[in-house]
C-alpha cells in the first residue's frame, strides 16, 4: 500500500477536527460531515485516495478506543478533546496501518520521525509483541466502546451482547430499493452496469439489491431519474410490515426525510395518500424533492405543530407508521460516531418519547385499520418492552405480526417492527 503524504495528512487533519470537538456538544463534529467536506475540497483525488481517505477516517473513529490504548496514551483520556493534537493522532494512524499489516512509508521517518520515537524502539517490528499488546486490552477497548455502553447492551441483551457488538463493528453492505413504479431489480442490474455500477439481486426481499462494489450511486443517470433509493433491507422489511394496499390512506407519523414514505408510496402503486409528518420542515422540504424524482405525487407533507396537529386527524388512516426516535443502537455500523455521543440519559429520554408517541398517535387510526411501531434500536427497552407495556395499558390491542432483526444474525441493520390491531367488542 502506497501512502501520498498529502493525502494522510488529510486524515489527520480530519481526525483532529472530529476528535478535538466535544462528543457530547451541540457543536459535535460527525465522521460523514468531516469526511464530505474534505472530499469536496479536494476533487482532484481519484477513486483510490478517496476510497482511502473515508475508510480511514472511519475505521478510526469506529476503534478510536482501540487505537488510542495500542497508541499508548492513557485509556481515561480516549474521549477527552483536551487531550487531542495532530501528535496523538499520528501515533493512533501509526497503529492502524500497522494493525492492516501495511509497511510505514518512508517519508514518516523523514518528516515525522519524532513521532515514532516516541514508541519502544521495536514496537513497530515485533508482530509477536503487537498481538500480545492487543491481548492486554479488554472486550470494550479492543471492539471499543465506553464502558457503560457494553454494560448497556449486556443488561439488555445478556449472552448475545458480545457477537452484537463485534457486528456493529463491521462495515455494512449498501442495499438499494428498487422503484417499482419506474423499473425492475433485473432492469436496474442492467441500467447500472452500463454505469460501471456492480449490484446483484437478493432472495430475501423482491425491491432489493446489493451493490456489490461501493461507489458513488448518487451521481449515477439511474438515481437522478429516481430509478431507485439507498435503502437497507431492514428498513424496506419495515415498510412490507405495514402490509399497505392501492387506495389506502396512511400516514408516516414520524416521517424524517421520508425513505419509508417514498418505499409505501411505490407499494401502494402511487394510488391513496400518504401523509408524511415530521417536526422540522427542512426534512420535509428534502422529502418533496425526493417523492418527485421518483414519481410519486400521492405523498403529502405537514409539519407536526403541536398535538392539535394529530388531534385533528383522529380516525383518519387505514395505516399509521410510527418509525420513532429511538437510540439509533441497531446501526452504528453505518454510524460510528454514535457509540461516541450516545449517553444513558438520552436513552431513558428515547423511552419515554416512544411511549408519548405510541400512545397519543394512536388516535389516527380508523376503526379497522393497524398501527406498526418500528425503531432501528436493538434494545428491548425501545422495541418489545414498550409494546407489551402499550397492551398491558390498553388491552383491546393485540400484536398481529413482529420482527426483530439484527445485524449478527441475519447481516442487516438493527431495526424492530410490530403490526398491531384493535379488538372491538361485539355489537349486541
């Protein structure tokens, strides 16, 4: 592996910047914003230095715990921005190259060699040592994570805590949902490769593909012409759950930017209304740009004011898709910097959200229609927990389908998903 010198002082750089702001800040800087905004600066790079740069970056943020013990700094101060200058940093990308088995360039020991002497002297030549070095750290600072975070996932998870963090940890497939409505998976597989686009088709679900190969989809002809979106399975799992039909009216009470609200759009061939809610505009405005790419003119947007905005749609939907706020926990793979800014206390807020939403939105559903509760958390507080707290409470409800999935089992993201119907007393 070649190294430009340009290049990995780019990292570095980056690095500073994300590790140096406080994870628990407002002011926070996250790996994809960091990461996107360097390649933007620099679009002379080729596809090889980009793919290096992004990789880099985030395999160090993901096992910035990892690297910074083999670094040998002090483990209390992995997450202290105090404690953070382009040196601490070198040495961290030092152990990481080493760690893939590349050799050191020679340029380090030119420009940066102070930074090597600060290590034993047969550190980097040792592979015997460097396995014993990495032994001597425990299950949280080798897959890296806080520590009260692998006490989190064990309390919730007991014996499958470990295989789930290991998961997390590894780099996840891309999947794309086919656009129905435009084109078909084997067409797509088609229209791509004349693009140099690699994506192959899978037998767990009929709108997905894999792409094969990473590469910028979002520049492709296809995507402009919203021949598909960037979509996991699980996600396209959930919007299967909802178990939509042509005509229907649903809303996607907690809609975001709306991937579950274009992907229901396509399944209900664009016939019906879809209502998309959310609190922030900005998201709606991108869900707009978004339903009009991919053709889909049944969608309508509303920003959620206050509860009078729900209330004044009681009994209105044959579906009603609550995809709450949750801790997100189910897709750190794709989010490393969340291991970072996740705290206990923001959980425990998650909680008791989920439940004001479950239990105030519960309204919009029509007499016969099924409400989906779906969350990409794998911790049962958010998931099962809080559905059997919901029919303890409100008992005429029943759970008529349930998914769990998880990354270590079936090799999707984390979500949870529950389809839930009414049961209505009969007429005498």
């Amino acid at each position: 592996m070649k190294f430009h010198k340009h290049l990995i002082e780019k990292i570095i750089e980056t690095l500073v910047v994300i590790f140096s702001s406080d994870v628990n800040s407002a002011k926070s800087v996250y790996a994809d914003k960091a990461i996107e905004k360097q390649l933007k600066s620099n679009r002379k790079w080729g596809s090889r230095d980009r793919k290096l740069f992004a990789e880099s970056v985030y395999d160090l943020v993901r096992f910035r715990r990892r690297y910074w013990n083999l670094a040998q700094m002090a483990d209390t101060d992995f997450l202290n921005p105090e404690k953070v200058s382009e040196f601490e940093i070198w040495k961290m990308w030092l152990c990481y190259i080493f760690d893939r088995g590349w050799e050191i360039p020679d340029w380090i020991y030119e420009d940066y060699g102070y930074i090597l002497e600060d290590f034993p002297e047969s550190f980097f030549s040792s592979q015997e040592d460097w396995n014993e070095a990495k032994k001597e750290l425990n299950f949280a600072q080798f897959q890296s994570y806080p520590d009260w975070l692998v006490e989190h996932f064990k309390q919730q998870l007991s014996d499958q805590a470990e295989p789930l963090l290991r998961s997390l940890n590894e780099m996840a497939t891309t999947y794309l949902r086919v656009n129905t409505l435009k084109t078909t998976p084997k067409e797509l597989v088609q229209i791509l490769e004349k693009e140099g686009v690699n994506i192959r088709q899978i037998k767990r679900i009929d709108s997905a593909v894999e792409l094969v190969e990473r590469k910028n989809v979002f520049m492709t002809k296809a995507f402009k012409e919203g021949l598909f979106e960037v979509q996991d399975v699980s996600s396209q799992l959930i919007g299967e759950l909802v178990e939509v039909e042509p005509g229907m009216r649903v809303v996607d009470a907690c809609a975001g930017a709306g991937g579950k609200s274009l992907h229901l759009g396509t399944l209900m061939k664009n016939k019906g209304k879809i209502i998309s809610l959310d609190l922030h505009d900005w998201k709606l405005k991108e869900l707009r740009q978004r339903a009009t790419r991919n053709g889909i003119d049944i969608i309508e947007v509303k920003v959620i004011e206050n509860l009078k905005t729900i209330k004044r749609m009681e009994n209105s939907f044959d579906r009603v898709l609550l995809d709450v706020p949750c801790s997100g926990s189910g897709v750190i793979r794709r989010n490393p910097d969340k291991k970072w800014k996740l705290t206990l206390e923001e959980i425990q807020r998650l909680v008791e959200l989920q439940w004001e939403i479950l239990t105030q939105y519960q309204c919009l559903m029509k007499k016969d229609g099924k409400l989906i509760y779906a969350t990409c958390s794998v911790f049962p507080e958010e998931n099962d927990l809080q559905i059997q707290k919901f029919i303890k409470k409100f008992p005429e409800w029943k759970v008529e389908k349930e998914i769990k999935i998880f990354p270590h089992v079936q090799g999707f993201d984390g979500f949870y998903g529950a389809r839930l119907v009414k049961e209505h007393s009969p007429s005498i």
